[in-house]
C-alpha cells in the first residue's frame, strides 16, 4: 500500500517520526511524509522514506493517509496529557505506540562529511539555534558553555539565515559549519569528535547517531527530547 504520514513542521519533528515511516516500509508498504518544501533535503538520509507535498496529495493516490501532527489541531489535547512528544504522538495510533522510537540513517554514508567542507573531524560542533524552543538561551551564554566544556576547537552549525546574521555581527567565517544539505547533517554530527546542541534537530540527530553530545534542554519537559546520548547541561536564568 501507498502511505502518506502527515507532519508538516519542523525538522526535528520530523525525523522523529521516521521510526513509524520505517516500521511501515518493513511491511512492505511505500512510505511518503508530507512535509513543507523546506525540510524534503533530509530524506536524503533514508531509503525507506520519501517526502511529499500537501499539493500533491489527491494525485499520488495514498491507500491510506496518516495524520500525526500536533500543531494546530493536537496542540490542546497534548498540552492537557502531560505526555511527552514521542509519547503522544506514537500513542496516536496504537499500531505504533510499541515501536522502537530511534531513527535510523541507514544512507548516512552516501552524504558529506566534515573533509568535504573543509573541517577537521577534530572539532566540536557547536549548534546554538533552532526555531520552536520554550526557552531561548542567549548565544553568547551557550558559546561561553561551550568553550568551558569542549576540548577541541569549536565551530558553530548555522543554517543560511543563521550564517547570514553571525558574519554581520562580525563572527568568523571559518568557525561557521554550514550544510549544504539537510541530508549532511546526520554524517557532520555523528564523526565530530564533540557535539553541542540545545533541543532542537542537531539534538535529535545526535541522539540517533551519537554516544554522547551536550545538551542543553528546553525547559518545557514535554518538549524535551531526551536520549541515551544526552549529557544534560544546566545553565543559569
């Protein structure tokens, strides 16, 4: 059977249901996510999955369409659950609800890695940013962490409009890691010799892909994305 699973926005929450994409392809079915164009780059990092668009929907003849998003219409009835995110929504449906909730790149090694861009594995990834966070730390604060815990030269992850505003206010350009595709990321975090990361998509990523990184949490605890990977880094208010 043809399947869309739903889920529009953001990046990290869409990875987060690639576990239910590949339990679905390991029953034979022919997976899609329907998801905004911006974040189509990172099924570049799975086989078993493709993305989709909303327009697209009525003619590509789903057998079965899968709604999991929580926002607009969840986002009330996630908040009253207590649940977290990976609770509530793979406990949607309850075919679900059991699975092994990790993602999986299994073409993680067909994409750049940090020689291809001109970066020693040698380097601790610093990822500061993200776009739907309970609480937003300062940058300089989260930097200033960073440099008391890393050991290694440190560089900043920053998509283009990220970059765009670390050079304007003067940042270095060579301590800038950009990816030139979403589908890189999964390869650049998991051989950086450290990764730091608040909750955000680099988080997610590095838990799948990773032994260990910083991470600093969001301070909503139904937001927050733990993982075995996690080193939980408090900073003050």
């Amino acid at each position: 059977m043809k399947i869309c699973l739903v889920y529009s926005q953001r990046l990290g929450d869409i990875i987060r249901i690639l576990p239910i994409a590949r339990h679905l392809a390991a029953q034979g079915h022919e997976v899609y996510v329907e998801c905004l164009p911006q974040y189509v780059g990172v099924f570049g990092a799975v086989s078993y999955v493709r993305p989709s668009l909303r327009e697209l929907r009525e003619s590509e003849g789903f057998g079965r369409v899968i709604d999991l998003e929580i926002w607009p219409h969840r986002y009330d009835e996630f908040r009253r659950s207590g649940k977290s995110w990976e609770d509530f929504v793979f406990g949607i449906h309850s075919e679900f609800s059991n699975i092994h909730r990790k993602p999986h790149f299994d073409l993680i090694d067909e994409n750049d890695g940090l020689e291809s861009y001109g970066v020693s594995r040698e380097v601790c990834i610093f990822s500061p940013f993200g776009y739907s966070q309970a609480r937003h730390y300062r940058f300089s604060d989260l930097l200033a962490e960073c440099r008391r815990l890393a050991s290694k030269p440190i560089v900043t992850l920053a998509d283009p409009a990220q970059a765009k505003h670390l050079i304007e206010i003067g940042f270095p350009k060579n301590e800038i890691l950009r990816a030139r595709s979403q589908a890189d990321l999964p390869r650049l975090l998991r051989d950086a010799a450290e990764v730091f990361t608040i909750n955000s998509a680099p988080c997610i990523i590095a838990g799948a892909v990773r032994p260990w990184f910083w991470h600093v949490l969001s301070g909503c605890a139904q937001d927050d994305h733990y993982s075995a990977a996690s080193r939980v880094v408090t900073l003050g208010t």
